[in-house]
C-alpha cells in the first residue's frame, strides 16, 4: 500500500465542504481542515503510485472550490 498526505488550498469559506466531499471518497483515509497555509490535509491510500496519482488527479482535484494541492507520499527509511 501506497500513503500520502494531501495538502489543500481553498477558495476562502469553502476548507469545510472540501473536506467533507473528499472524505466520502474511496482511498481517502481521512479529511480535515485546518489553519494555516493549507486550508484541507488529507490521508490517502492506494495500491500503487499510479493509482494514488489517479486519486488526486481524477478525483480530488475535480472538487469544486480546491486551488491547489500538494502531494507527500509516506516513505519509510
């Protein structure tokens, strides 16, 4: 298995319907909203790279009121 950190920018007011969109979807883990210089973080799951990448790209990045994400897949060292 495959996990990332999703990091996301909002249109202002909109961190909370984000999150809560995101968070019915398959592979999502978990959505917050936070403060800070995200509005959104979430916890992902795949079983590849290739298919983590079409999560974010297929899925959440179609959600309406998302100006930006940034993807931070776990390593382990």
């Amino acid at each position: 298995m495959v996990h990332a950190y999703i990091l996301i920018q909002t249109e202002v007011g909109k961190a909370s319907t984000v999150a809560e969109v995101i968070s019915r979807m398959t592979g999502i883990i978990q959505a917050e909203d936070v403060t800070g210089p995200y509005d959104v973080i979430v916890r992902a799951e795949a079983t590849s790279v290739d298919e983590l990448g079409r999560l974010v790209v297929a899925e959440v990045q179609q959600v309406p009121g998302i100006t930006r994400t940034l993807t931070c897949p776990v390593v382990h060292l």
